[in-house]
C-alpha cells in the first residue's frame, strides 16, 4: 500500500515539473517574439538626428487618443433668427426729442427707446377732447329731455332731437378714441388722458416690443420721422439665436 502512495507521489511531482517546464518555454517564446518585434519596428523607424530636431522645433510626446477636430474654410453670412428680430418705427409722423438707447445695449421689453414730438397726435387728443366734451353735453340733455317727455311737459320732437345729437356725438366720441389708439396709444394711455384737463401734451414714445440688443438706430435727435421710418433694429443676444448659411461658390 505504502509502494503504490509513494509511486503515485512521484508521478504527481514529475507532471507538476513537465508543466512548469511548458510555461517557462512559453514565456520564453513570448520574450523572444516581443524582442523580434521591436528590432522590426527599430529597423523601419526613421530617426532624426537631436540637432536637426532643435533646429526644426520638433518635440516627442507619447501617443495619446482624442478627438480630431477638421476646420473648413468658406465665404458665408451670419443672420439673425427672424423670430427673435424686432424693427421699430413710430405710428404717427413726428419729431425725435429724446433717444434713449444706443447700438449694442441691451434692452428689456417695455423700455423706452424714442420719444417724439408729433403735432399729429395732438391734434388727435385735441379732437378727443372735444368729442368727449360734446358727449357729455348731449348726453345730459337727452337724459332731461326724456325725463320731460315722460313726465308730459317736453314734446316728443325735443327729445328725438336730443337723442339724435346723443347718437351723433357718441359716435364722434368713439371714433376719436379710436384714433388714439391707432396712434399707438393703449387702453391705460386713453383712460389716463380722459381723467386729466385737456392736457395737449403731444409727446408719444416707442417702447421695446421683446427683450434684445440694439444693433442699429437710424435716427438723430432734431430728425423728422413718420410712419415709413425704422428708428431701431434689435435682436435677441443670445447666440442660440444665429444662424449660418454657406454661399455658393462661383464656378
């Protein structure tokens, strides 16, 4: 029993030699095929001589991935998202008195950018006024003359007078604040302007319509402008905004 223990030990010792034997001869081979391979690679590699890689400038670094980056040069046009462009130009003809931004500041919406002097939009309050007046006026005579009539002492030929001069200023009225606010004034402007005395004050002011940097401004203080007039031309700064387009090249 013990003859066949120690036999069996001896094959187990002599199998463990024979493997150690493969690896280190693999290993071997191994060395010998990498040192094969750079002798190759010595024998086609270039070198240059460290007195002319001084002179050209030339330095080693170790190869790296990362990315390559291709630049193309073209003739091309840069415009602005029509979206994000605002032209401004006032409603009524007028006389610039104020400016109160430049080429490359930024604006918010609602800001003032121009003040005018305009004869024509005073002319319109003057003329609401006036139409408000003589509504009110008729207004309260056709409210007696009704009250008249009802009570038996006004003739029904008063009061269809008073209700015909009634209807006739009231549509005079509406048409002048219609006008006001065709002239751009808005609805707080006009119930402003019904609660002060007959103030003519022409002054109208262009207001930013949207958020955005001035990039032009056609006007100078003292300039006579109308409705045909582009005072500013702004856009939005944000470069998101751009676009690119490439021009064709010519054959």
């Amino acid at each position: 029993m013990r003859r066949r223990i120690y036999v069996f030990i001896n094959l187990l010792v002599v199998l463990a030699f024979f493997i150690f034997l493969s690896s280190c001869n693999k290993a071997k081979n191994e060395a010998r095929n990498e040192v094969s391979r750079n002798r190759s690679i010595e024998k086609s590699a270039i070198t240059i001589p460290e007195e002319i890689t001084s002179e050209l400038g030339i330095e080693y670094t170790r190869a790296n991935t990362m990315a390559i980056f291709k630049t193309i040069f073209a003739t091309g046009k840069v415009s602005a998202n029509a979206n994000k462009v605002a032209i401004v130009g006032p409603i009524v003809s007028g006389r610039v008195s104020r400016i109160f931004v430049n080429p490359g500041e930024i604006v918010k919406k609602g800001d003032p950018l121009v003040e005018l002097e305009s004869v024509e939009l005073g002319r319109a309050k003057s003329e609401y006024y006036s139409a408000k007046t003589q509504f009110e006026v008729d207004s309260i005579n056709y409210v007696r003359q009704k009250n008249l009539f009802e009570k038996n002492i006004g003739s029904r030929k008063d009061l269809l007078l008073a209700e015909a001069e009634f209807k006739k200023s009231r549509s005079e009225f509406f048409t002048a604040e219609r006008n006001l606010h065709l002239m751009g004034l808005s609805e707080e402007d006009v119930r402003k302007l019904a609660g002060k005395n007959h103030e003519m004050n022409p002054i109208v002011q262009l207001v930013s319509p949207i958020d955005g940097t001035v990039v032009e401004r056609n006007v100078i203080l003292g300039e006579k402008v109308d409705q045909e007039s582009n005072c500013l031309l702004y856009t939005s700064p944000s470069p998101r905004d751009l676009s690119t387009s490439r021009m064709p090249s010519s054959a």
